[in-house]
C-alpha cells in the first residue's frame, strides 16, 4: 500500500497545472549546491535507512524562453546497514532533473525581516548503482520531488529542503521484488555561480562626438554648430533663423501651426511621425523619440510584490502602442526602489518588477528581444531616502530608450 500511496502524493504535487529556475536570482546565472540525504529506504530491504551525500549543478532556462525553469544535473551516495549483520550496502545515482519553481513567496510587513522561500516541483530521470553484499549492478530510475529554497541574504546563498520520491525497476538487490522505491529527504546549500558567470548592463552606444563643440552660453546647451534662435535647428540647416524663442518649428526650422497635438509632444498631428509618443519624452522636430533615460510616473505595483496595479496596466498600454510604433527603439526597463528593507530583499524586488513590466509589454505585442529587464534595487537613488517624498520618487521603474 505505501508503494502506491507515496508515488500518487508525488504525482498529485507536480499536478499544479502545466506550470511557470530554482534559484534565488532571476539573472539565468548557472548554481552549485550540496547537503545531507538521508533515505528511508524500501520495506522489502532488511536494512536500515540510509544516509549519504548529494552534489547538483543547475542550469536556469529562462534565457531561453523557458522562465522559472531550470535544468539539474544531480549525484549522491548513500549508506545502508544491513539487518542481518550490521554491514554496509550502498547506492549511488546520476539524475537529470527538470525544476520548476513557483516565484518568491512571504509573509510579513517589513521588508527587512519578511520570511521568504520559493517552493518548486520536480521530475527526472537517471542511472542507479546499487553494491549489495559486494555485488554492484545498475538500473533505470525515476525521481519525483519537490522542496522550498530559502534565500539567506549573503551572496545570493540559500538554503534548500526537498523531499523526493525515487523508483528503480530493479529485481537483484531484494529476491521476488521487482521494483524499489526510496523516500528522501535532504538539507543543504546552494550557490549560483556568479564569479565564472557575471552580468552586466547591456551598453549603450555613446553619441557622436564633434570635432568643436558650440555651448549656447544662455541654456548650456552643446551642439556640433551654432544655433541662433535656439529652436534646434543649426544654423546651416535653418530656413527660418529668426524663429521667435519657444516657438514649434518644423525640420527646416520654420515655425508650424500647432493645430492638434494628441500625444502633447509638442509636434502638431500633421507634421507628427511618431504620434503616440509615451507622456514626458523627449522627442526630435519629428515627434520621433530621442534616446533618453524616461521614469515612467504612476507605473506601480501592489504592496511588497510585482503584481502590477489596474492603473499601471492602462499606462503601459500607451508605452506598447508607441513602441509598436517606433520599431528603432531598444528599451533597458530598470527597476529601483528606496532604502528600507534589506538590500538584498530590495535587488531581487526591482529585478522581478522590471521582469513583470517587461511581460506586460511582450504580451502587448512588443518584440521580446527589444527589451532587457534590470533591478538596480536601492542603489541609484534620484532623491534622499531620508524624507518619505524622497522615498517614493526613488521607488520608480525607468526607460532607458536607446535609438538605433
């Protein structure tokens, strides 16, 4: 009966819905852990449980299109003692293991002390050697299992629990049995590997220089020549130099009848190329973006989490419709947030809301491979953390628009 019961609660575990890396980082950094097994082994053995070692080295997926999964390569080693004559049997294993893990979860209002874990699901395949009484032979096994991963916040260690289910097709190491099946439980820790696997910031191409730079003494403004009436046409492109100052002007440099201006670039609809133009940027006489760094004002997200708020959804509505819209446009979305909390807590936060911004918009039907998701945590504030207004301009999410 319990060969039956305990493979069905597996099942039922990984039977959560076809469903969304096990690692506390979102970065696709590939990890390395290790722990204590212990294993109660099958009834029809005459040993004792067992008690071993095992060692995995993962790979997560989500790089690849594949988000919350990841690849495991899986060893351990274990010891049994026999009933008969207190002498050692054993067993080792060699799995691959595919981990599906379910976001990072918590309870408690303050982010400094909030108690967070992953849970995950997982299910594999591998080779088992089992040495009983000196005799080694090897069989096809299957692993069913699943576990929590507790961030310990130090260098993105964490702590692993997991219970798994372990099946052999394997009828020499107990005489009139045919199959065996183990119950496991470990306890170890996991690392990723950061320091063979760095990332970085995609770079951003530095604007063309000029030979000799013209600086408008009045507005500080640097251009590569002159521009008179400062409406942002040089000088030797100008048709209209005498342009009256904050006038709308045209790419000859000659002033336009405004008339209606739907997205409030200040570019009339007529002479508009890029008409919906996100609120607050800057643009070209055109009404085509410029590259830029943009904070998206009113983007927010529910409390302690990146579950994005009604409100922020219809104003990423208007962000995919312009970038759907101005296909030369590559997006960093950079995720911050203010002081309070643990560092660590505040990096994996940004990250996972910039990621839930960068969703939103794919699924708008904004190309996945124009946009790069980055959590900068609290660590390139705009405002003091030490007033609550200064707070809440450093919790922002930022466009980084780079033109190509």
């Amino acid at each position: 009966m319990r060969k039956m019961l305990i493979p069905a609660a597996a099942a039922a575990l990984l039977w959560s819905g076809v469903s969304p890396a096990v690692a506390v980082t979102d970065d696709g950094i590939p990890y390395l852990g290790t722990g204590y097994l212990h294993e109660f082994g099958d009834d029809s053995r005459d040993s004792d449980n067992g008690d071993g070692f095992e060692v995995r080295l993962g790979w997560p997926l989500g790089k690849y299109g594949y988000d919350n999964l990841s690849i495991e390569g899986l060893f351990h080693a274990l010891r049994r003692d026999r009933d008969i004559d207190g002498n050692p049997d054993y067993q080792r294993g060699l799995m691959v293991d595919l981990v599906y893990d379910f976001g990072l979860y918590g309870w408690g209002s303050d982010a400094s002390t909030k108690a967070r874990f992953k849970p995950f699901v997982l299910a594999g395949l591998g080779v088992v050697q089992e040495d009983v009484r000196g005799d080694e032979h090897e069989h096809f096994g299957i692993n069913l299992g699943g576990g929590l991963l507790i961030p310990l916040n130090w260098h993105d260690l964490a702590a692993r629990f997991e219970a798994r289910v372990l099946a052999q097709d394997n009828d020499d190491s107990v005489q009139g049995e045919d199959r065996l099946i183990d119950y496991r439980l470990g306890l170890g820790l996991q690392l990723p590997l950061s320091f063979l696997f760095p990332t970085s910031a995609p770079v951003v191409p530095p604007a063309d220089e000029c030979a000799i730079a013209v600086v408008d003494p009045i507005t500080g403004r640097s251009d590569c020549g002159l521009d008179s009436d400062r409406d942002g046409v040089l000088d030797g492109l100008d048709e209209c130099p005498a342009t009256p100052s904050g006038s709308v002007v045209d790419a000859r440099g000659c002033t336009l009848d405004l008339g209606s201006d739907a997205d409030n670039d200040g570019v009339p609809n007529d002479a508009d190329r890029c008409p919906e133009t996100p609120a607050g940027a800057q643009v070209d006489a055109l009404g085509c973006v410029v590259a830029q760094t943009l904070v998206l004002r009113g983007v927010n997200f529910e409390n302690d989490s990146a579950v994005l708020t009604p409100e922020s959804r219809e104003i990423l509505d208007g962000v995919a419709d312009s970038l759907k819209s101005q296909p030369n446009l590559r997006v960093e979305i950079g995720g911050h947030t203010d002081s309070i909390g643990n560092d660590t807590y505040n990096d994996i936060l940004s990250r996972q809301r910039a990621e839930a911004v960068r969703q939103y918009l794919i699924a708008r039907g904004v190309a996945a491979d124009r946009l790069v998701a980055m959590g900068y945590g609290e660590f390139k504030p705009i405002d003091s953390n030490e007033t609550a207004e200064g707070r809440a301009k450093n919790r922002r999410v930022e466009f980084k628009l780079i033109v190509e």
